[in-house]
C-alpha cells in the first residue's frame, strides 16, 4: 500500500527476534546445563553467534541442512537458535530410534552436517558408511573423549566456538523458511518427516507463552519459575517451551540424559518448579528412591505424548506437584491444547479437580478444534458423543517431506487429522482412543484409554496397556496388559472386582471389562516412550477366546 | 514448497481466528454493557455475524471502511471484529474531538457508513452538510431517541440486528488487509491517520497476551479476572485488550460514557479486576465521593498515556490497587512495554517499588526497544544516559495516510521514531520527556516528567505540569502549573522547599527547580487527556524571568 513509507520495517516473523525482549529485560539470567555449566542469556546469544561462525567456516550456507545428535544441552539450545536464525534448517536426530532408523531419517533428510555427541559413536560407527549426504562432523563430547579420526570431523565444539567471534550478521529472509524437521515414528512404515517454519515457530512461542501464562491459580509459567525440560529436545522442540522460557527470562536446567537421580538432584539444587514430560518419567521420578527426600510441592508439571492417568495425576497431587494434562503431537508444533482448571469448572471435589487435570483440555489461542465424524461434521460437545479430532493452528506441518500421499490423507478435507478420537466436555477435549486403537466390541465402542486409566488406579498397578483383540463372538474384546509397581503381586480376580466397581458406578459398561488381564514384568515402549499398541496386538493376536 | 499438501491450511493471521478457541473454551462466559445488557460470548459471536449482514445489506463490502461514533459499548465491541471479519475496515472516531477535527478525519478516511450514538447528533448537525463520503448512517440510541429524519439514515441498530441473520460466511483473505483506522492528534498540524492489519492485531493480542499474563506474583491479568476498560475503545483499540479478553475466557464489562460514580459502580456490582486508564482518570476514581464505599483492594490498573506519577501510584497502592505502567502510542496499536515487578528487582522497601511500578517498564516479546543518539546508534543502559526511543515490533503503524512526508519521518532509518526521550535502567525503560517537551538549562537537560512526578508527591498537589519557557541568562527555565486537591491551598515557597529536599538527596539538580511555580484552577488537556503542553507553553511563553 503506498500508505507505507519506503522504509517502514514490516517484521518478519524470524526467530532471531525472540532475542529482542528478553536481551533486554534479562541478560544476566541464567541458562545452566548438569552440574557442569552455567552461562548468562548474554553470554549464551554470543554462543549462538559464535556456532554460526563455526558453522559457516564449514560450509552451511542458507537453505541448507544441520542434524545434531545430542542429549538436552546448552548446546542443544544454541542449534535452536543458530542454525535457523543463519537461514539453515535443524534437523534433531531421535536418538532413540534403532541405527538402521536414525541412517534412514539422516539420509531422507541429507543434511551436509551433523553436530554429534560422543555418546552416539558406536551409532555412527555403525552406519557412517551408508550415509549419503554428510560430509563434515562436529564432535561434542563432556567427559573430554577424543574425536575419531575419520574423514569430515571438523573440531570439537567448545574449541572451534572458542576461535570465533561472538558477532554474526543474521539477516532478515522470508519468515516462511523452514526452521526445523525431524521424523515422526509411527507404528507402520518408515519414519516420516515433519517441518517447521521460523513463522510457525514464532507463532506457536507466542500462543504457548500465552496459554501457559494464563492459568488462574496454577498450572502456569511465569517470570518468577525456574523451567527444566524433560521432554527431550529432539522431540517437537521439546514442546516449543525452551523457546517460551527464553521470553519469559527465567532461568532455564538442561538435564543432559534424563536419569531420575540426576533429574531429582537438578530439581533440589536449582529450584525447578515448572517441567513438562511423559507420564512414564514422572512415574519413575516418583518411585525413585531418591524422591521421598526432595521436596516436591510446587513443582508444575504438563504431560503430553500420552494421556495423564488419574492414577499417576493423584499420586503427583499427593506429593504437592501441580500436575496436568496438555495434547499435541510431532505433526503439530506441538501444543494444541492444555489443561488448565480454569474457575468455571466444576472444581467441588478432588476426583472431580483430577478428572479436569487429566483431559487433554481447552484449546490455546487461535486453534480450531474439532470432534467430527466420517463426513467431517462436527459431533455434539455432550460430554460423551466422539468423533475424530482435526485441527487448523498456525504452527501445522504442511505435509511430510517427500511424501505427497501421506501429506494429502494428513491433510485431508483442508483440516490436519490426528487420529486420535475423542469428546468436548465443558470445552474440554477429552482423548478416548487412537482410531486404530479403538476397540469396538458387540458393536459398541470401548475406550481403552478409559480402562487404562481405571486401571492404573488400582494401588498395587505400575503400568497398563489395553488392546483389542479379535473373539469370535463379540468381534473384538478388550485385553489388559498391567505390570505391578515394585514388590507387589497383581491378581486377575482382584484387578477384575476393580473395574466391576466402576461398572457398579456407571462409569463403564460390563462389556468394556477385559475378558484376560494379563500380568507382566514390563511393557514395550516406542522410541519416544509412549506404549507400543502395534507390538503388543502382535504378541497377544492369539489371546485365549474370553469366555 | 512441493512437500506441502494441496490441501493444507496456511492459517492466515485473521482476526476471525480470534474467535477459535474461546467459543470453544468460554461460550457461556458474560459480556455486559452498564446495566443494561448481558450477553454471552455464543451470542456475541451471532450478533457479529448479524451486524455483518446489516452491513452487506446496506452495501459494505470488501475494502470499503465503516466509521462509528460511540461510547464503550458491546456495539463497539461488534465492529471491532464484524467489519474486520468481513474485510472491512473500521474508523474509530476520537468522540473527544472539535467537530471540525472530526469532520477532519472522516473525510480523510472517507468511509461510506457510520455507526452514530444518538450522544453525537449535535455534532453531526453541525459537520454533515460538509460530510464528502458518508451515504450510509446506523442510529443508535440507549435512551430510544428518535432517529433523525436525515437521508441515509438506514435504521436503529437493534432493528436491524434483530431482522438478520446470525450466519455469515467470513472468508479467508490476504492478513495483511486493513483492519482499523483512526487518528492522533499531534500538538501540529491535522490529525493523522494510523493503520493497522489484522496480521497486527493477531500479533499484538498473543503478545499482549503473553506479556500481561506472566507476571510473576500481580500486575497480571488471568483466566478468573474480570475485564473493563478504562481507556476509550476509540482510543487505539482500548490497547487491545479486549481481543485479549477474548482469548482469556473472562469476563468482559463496557461502561459506556465514562462517569467515575458509574465506573465504580460497575466495579463494586460486577466485581472487576483488571483495567486501564490514563492516571487522570484514576485520579478521578480515587478522589470521588463514592470510592470511599467501594474496596479496590485486588484491582489491577495499567496506566498508559501520559506516565504514572509516583504520588498517583502511592496513594493507588494505599488502596491495595496493584497500578503499574505500560508503554505504547497511537502509532504502535499500542502496546511496547510493561512495568510488571519481576523477581530480579530491587523491591527491597516500598518506594523502590514504587519507581518501577512508574517507568514505562520492559519490552513485551518481539519488540525490539532502544534509546539511541542522533546518528541511531545505542546510548549507554546506564539508568541514566538519555537518547530518543526508537521500536520495531510486528504491530507498528506502516505510515500515516496519504501522507509520505510525515511517514518518511516516523520510519527514518527503519526505526519508528516514538518522539519520547529516556533511559534503560535495568531492562526497564524509564520516559524522560517528549523529544519537544525536553528543556535544556543552562546546558543541561531536565527532565519535566521528573519534575512532574516529584511536585506530584506533595500531599496537597493534585494535578501538574511543567514546561520550559525562554530565559535572557540560562536559555530555558522550567516552570510548573499546579492545581491544589480540593479544599487545599498551595503556597510557591512551599512547593520550592518540597523541590529542594530532592536536591539535597541529589535526587535532582538545582537547576531542575523551577523558577516559577504558577498556582492555577485546572490544566489544559488534549482530546485524549493528556497534558496540552503546546497550549500551556503559548499561555506562559511571558512568564517572568527567573532571577
């Protein structure tokens, strides 16, 4: 519009402007990695200004690609920072994937560069022969092991930063270049690549900030928390929330490898009060021995990658931890939604106040959420009706890199699906199954995330899975998968009288209790975690017939 | 890219978007207008869709602009999203203007519709016959006046909303369409007019957003608050904190007409908590008859527009209100800073506190806030060192309308210029004087905002001014205009001796004492309430010399 004058500056939304505020308001906050570093905010930008002057002596010029392999770090966080704010894309390597998956995502994705741990050498020993597009290493290594002696390593990291100037020129370039990808893990195929970019990045900052900060009373960041991840940062960049934390100013824990003593010993000694993880690592940082003596009120806790089970959400509670649920997923930034007990809830007692704790909860700003069914209308918000859930945000990948048919089934009628099934309950989403996970059994839908729930609140259950598995007669019924907490023993009989409780109570149906409970010592897990529903129906395909 | 699917959504920055996540999250949640009306946010959202069709019915369509002349109202309300939404653009008239001004302005933005209080018929008497681009009128009345029998005049606003339909199919456009329009009123020349889009506004609401919730422990506005703006909705969007009560879920309060027993009033009645005001209109508040009977403990007020006086805060805290600044004009939509207390403040007694409840305070995310010299490069943040302020942020006004020369000026060096003078203490940004405001004495600078603040604190000073006036011997003297609380007197020597007590604590210089201190009934104001400085240096300009 020639309203504009020639040389108004429009803003792109470029994530070297997250920088803008909080170098001023706290450039002398700390950003603290183990036992071993602590850096000021300050001192931290010149870093970032430092790895894009190593990084542009190796070579990386705009556009291209740099994967880093690394546990949560401050190095970590400056790839964050550097490598997009130089133009170039991060790809963060899952480094929980096998070999054979992490050469496919690192060859799908051909990054010239990787910035690699020493930790992970017996993993690039393995496949650096395969490897097609890297051509120069960066190493890392804490305990000070010596770089290998193969071609393209470059330096080790703090050596080369140190030779180089803190002052980098970032330029401004369009705010739709790609910032990030890595790959998601499904249960079929190979792993599928998902991006991001620096506007999206921007934008789901702000609405994140915006979302977490809001809380009433609770269930909250704010200027006065001390933020420690333990999602990891190669997972959906750690929810975004590094990014968050930086706006905010406060002072930021980077835990290295997650190990439940460490993390305990990283909460007591730095004062963390605001984390986000899965349910299985707040368990076991729960049940370790080491817990009982930190003191654990106040902590604020959101869980995503898996539902929050109540009985996971009571013992937290207990302990004065400020536990709650939030939902999203490798497709979507991550976060679509948290949940918060705003003071409209019905809040009169504490089953209730864990009920809410544990949805998946309300939208945060600008996404559209919806239940709908096969013909994309929406289901009633009842409280009960489900349909699939599909999401517009801001912050979506537009489609997986490469690969135009999952793109478009992704992408399917303009809205992202996300498989998963679910209900509104108050403007609460309430998750009830994967869609492929859903069991459907005499022609009725049982949810088996609301059995495992159920489940994983009887006293003596460490752990539950519910599958579905084919019976002649019913088409499908439920199987139970429990594995008891420490030192204790789990009978069939017992866990069965459980859930005939809940039947007794109206909050299942008779049918939606497993024929088989099964006990066991342990339950597979996928790279990230989460409960591996696709190995466990293959183990269990041929479950006795319920009778 | 082509890994994007065909099908993606890009997710455009429009303001319909706002509405996503809270008729989801709050449907049920109140929107009331003085003790008239009480909608819920479901039926607001309709009513933003019949207001849309009354427009289209009139002939409003893409592009076109549609002014209204109101007080704070839920109609007001419904024009900032219905014209908007439906790629309109809305003119808030400044009410508070000359009607020569206001025929001004409307000419100059040319709309083809307006939206007319009953209040203003006086007004539009008197400029309609000179109206060039106005074909279309909306009456509204609260009182039921009759509509005149002027031709255009469509019909009353309730009628017309009442007829349509609340469906209207809003559809996705460029976010860079322009959303608002409205006027400042420089101390020069015509009023000019400032734009934004709705890409600015989204933007500006998650950071608003995001900065106003995260206060650490107060100056923060949260999900169980109670919304009521005290700065005029014509008034830079009422800082945009309506869009960000939206996103909140909370409650919402329009006081219409501005009347300190009202206000209170709908205080007491509705149980507000957050809102903001110039700190004359707090003033007002604090000193009516009626604030005795109403408990402000709990309310939280950002004082915006002219700076908060540090005897204006005391006497606020007194009250057990938590005020405290923000930073932000016409031309930036407007929201640059905040003066929350963050933990890494000296708030070692209360009148530390109080000066950082007083400055403009620090940079929301994304703004980019300096205090440079004349060649724009940064003056030390030494809490004292001076230099213009300077800003880029996403939400800035890309020029003035139809007017290159002062955009050129306001973007020289691709910095918006603010015409403020001050200085970073601590990432806090302190406002020393409008650039034309400064006077310089025998040399050295003072500041009249300091000034301001100190003979404020006088237990018998109501309401002050200072400027600088021509002196023979030091070039500029300052000399201040202040106006007695009710029912006290005021003696020069005595405001001299109240001065020289902060020159002892070398708090200021001698020379920062006024030569004069003129004792007067009440102060110049500018349409928006600000001190009309331009008026009180023509009045003063013979002041006697200092001796």
């Amino acid at each position: 519009m020639n309203d504009h004058a020639d040389n108004a500056y429009a803003f792109p939304l470029l994530i070297r402007h997250l920088w803008n505020a909080p170098l001023v308001r706290s450039p002398d906050q700390e950003i603290i990695y183990r036992d071993m570093n602590r850096f000021t905010y300050r001192e931290l930008r010149q870093r970032v200004g430092r790895l894009a002057n190593v990084l542009r002596s190796v070579g990386v010029g705009f556009g291209d690609t740099v994967a880093i392999m690394d546990w949560d770090s401050h190095r970590y966080l400056e790839s964050f920072y550097a490598v997009p704010m130089m133009g170039a894309t991060l790809q963060m390597v899952n480094i929980r994937l096998s070999p054979d998956q992490i050469l496919y995502t690192l060859n799908h994705a051909a990054p010239g560069t990787l910035i690699v741990n020493s930790e992970f050498l017996g993993i690039l020993d393995e496949i650096r022969d395969r490897l097609t597009s890297i051509k120069r290493f960066i190493w890392i290594s804490d305990e000070g092991a010596s770089m290998p002696e193969w071609p393209g390593f470059e330096g080790e990291y703090e050596s080369l930063l140190a030779w180089e100037s803190p002052n980098f020129a970032f330029h401004d370039f369009d705010e739709n270049t790609r910032a990030t990808t890595f790959y998601t893990t499904g249960t079929t195929g190979d792993p599928k690549g998902v991006f991001f970019s620096h506007r999206q990045l921007v934008l789901h900052t702000l609405a994140t900030m915006a979302a977490f900060c809001s809380g009433a009373d609770g269930q909250r960041i704010h200027r006065g928390d001390v933020y420690m991840p333990i999602t990891p940062m190669f997972h959906v960049h750690a929810w975004g929330l590094p990014y968050v934390a930086l706006q905010l100013g406060v002072k930021q824990v980077y835990p290295g490898r997650y190990m439940p003593e460490a993390l305990l010993a990283l909460i007591e000694k730095e004062g963390v009060t605001f984390s986000h993880c899965v349910p299985t690592l707040l368990q076991m940082l729960l049940t370790s021995p080491k817990s009982a003596d930190v003191d654990l009120r106040g902590w604020k806790v959101v869980i995503g990658g898996s539902a929050l089970p109540v009985g996971l959400a009571r013992q937290a509670c207990e302990r004065g931890v400020d536990v709650f649920g939030g939902y999203g997923m490798s497709e979507t930034c991550p976060v679509l939604s948290i949940a918060q007990l705003d003071p409209h809830l019905d809040l009169s007692d504490k089953e209730h106040e864990l009920a809410w704790r544990c949805k998946a909860g309300a939208p945060i700003p600008l996404v559209e959420l919806r239940t709908v069914d096969a013909d994309m209308q929406d289901v009633p918000a009842d409280g009960q009706t489900t349909g699939e859930v599909v999401v517009r945000s801001p912050w979506l990948t537009q489609g997986y890199t490469g690969n135009p048919a999952a793109s478009e089934k992704l992408w399917e009628g303009a809205y992202l699906h996300t498989q998963d099934v679910g209900y509104f309950d108050n403007g609460y989403l309430k998750i009830t199954d994967r869609i492929k996970d859903v069991i459907k059994s005499g022609g009725e839908w049982v949810s088996s995330l609301q059995i495992e729930d159920l489940l994983s609140q009887h006293p003596a259950v460490a752990e539950v899975a519910v599958i579905g598995v084919r019976d002649e007669k019913w088409g499908e019924r439920p199987l139970a998968v429990v594995v008891p907490k420490a030192g204790q023993a789990l009978a069939e009989s017992d866990l069965k009288a459980h859930l005939l409780h809940f039947v007794e109570q109206g909050i299942i149906s008779k049918y939606a209790v497993p024929a088989h409970i099964l006990v066991a010592s342990a339950i597979e897990k996928t790279s990230v975690g989460k409960l591996d529903k696709k190995a466990l129906r293959a183990r269990y395909a041929g479950a006795p017939p319920s009778s």
